[in-house]
C-alpha cells in the first residue's frame, strides 16, 4: 500500500458515522453541515436536488437523512440522525427531495437550495468518497472547497483592494497561506475568496470582518 496517497487515517479506515455508507450518510452529512455554516443559520425551506447515484438510493442508503441532518448541524455519528427529517418538521424547516434524472459531474452530487426569511442561497455539494466531501458551487460560483486543511471563506463586495487588506492581515499575523482562490459573479458585484492557511488561529475570523466590503466570513477545519 502507497501511505503517501493518504492525508491521515480515516482515509484508510473511514470516518465514525451512523450507516450503511460512508459516500451516501457520512460525506451527505458533512455537506449537508457545511452548508448549514456557509448559510449561518438554520433555514426554514430547504429544496434538495439529487443527481445519479444520490438520485437512485437516496432513501435506501440514508442520504435523505443525512443530509437534513447536517443542515440540522449534526456530526456524521450524532444518534439523532435517524430521526432528522421528523426533527426538521417539529423546528419548522421545510424539506423538499427532487430526485433528477441529468448526468451530474459526479455521480454523488446534490446541489441544495436554502432559504430563511428573505435571504436565499444555492450550493452544490458532492461525496467523493470515504466520508470526503467537496463544494463545488455557491451561488454560481465555481470553487474547490474540502476541508481538509484550516480554511476561510469570505464573501464580500468586488473592490479594489480587498485581497491586499486581507493578506496584510495574515501576514501581520505571520499567517502562511497554502492556496487562495478568488471569484466573481461580474465587475463590482459579489465576490468569494477562499484561503487555506496552515493552521488555524484564533481571532481571525473576527479580524477579517472587520475589513470594510467583507460581508461574510465562515472557517473549516
């Protein structure tokens, strides 16, 4: 076996998880809860739009629950998973599943459609494998988000300046960035940044709100 291809144990022995299977309960759990701390709250209506595999076994293999249950803000292996989707209609959060019969970018895919008063937000989310998971699109933007190192996701307005006041940031606080991505739906309208650091450190999600246009700031890791 090539140990050099694994990021750490679980990717060998899988994640602890409620069943029956790690891409189908474990990963929709996880991008299920990651949405949930994208969106920063619980939402009241939820659309789920579940493609191939996902579209197939959805009921059979737990994804349903699993991925109400994330939303939710529970772990892979909380015991009240099982009981999610009657949990959701006691809290009030309506939940939708559409089944679709197109050809997705991976057979595992869910784009998830959110929703609280007037505030409403789009992510596709996918299960690779192992409990792994990845975003591949918020709001239409196109971004590679896995969580697996320290990471930081702002969204915030299309100014001139923006990325250097956040770098400063960083480096001030002798902050190494591993990768940095940014996007954005046109000239001056929103933007995403996604920074993946070295570790995690405390404080920084509080000083990059601070930052004039940054209107959202989530962590993972």
């Amino acid at each position: 076996m090539n140990m050099a291809q694994y990021k750490s144990v679980f990717d060998i022995i899988g994640p602890v998880m409620i069943g029956p299977s790690s891409s189908h309960t474990a990963g929709a759990a996880r991008i299920g809860k990651v949405v949930r701390q994208i969106f920063g709250e619980q939402p009241e209506k939820v659309d789920l739009y579940l493609y191939e595999s996902f579209a197939k076994t959805y009921r059979g293999h737990g994804t349903d629950i699993a991925l109400v249950g994330g939303l939710l803000d529970m772990e892979p292996d909380d015991e009240r998973l099982s009981d999610s989707l009657k949990i959701a209609h006691e809290s009030g959060m309506d939940v939708a599943f559409v089944p679709k019969q197109e050809k997705a970018d991976h057979p595992n895919s869910v784009k998830i459609v959110v929703k609280a008063g007037n505030r409403s937000m789009t992510c596709t989310g996918i299960s690779v494998g192992g409990g792994a998971i990845q975003i591949s699109e918020i709001n239409g933007f196109k971004i590679n988000l896995d969580m697996s190192t320290p990471t930081y996701l702002t969204v915030h307005q299309d100014k001139p300046g923006i990325i250097a006041k956040v770098t400063n940031v960083l480096s001030e606080h002798n902050i190494n960035i591993s990768t940095m991505t940014v996007t954005r739906e046109s000239k001056g309208e929103k933007a995403i940044m996604i920074i993946e650091v070295d570790e995690r450190v405390q404080g920084l999600t509080a000083l990059l709100k601070e930052i004039e246009y940054i209107d959202e700031v989530s962590f993972f890791g």
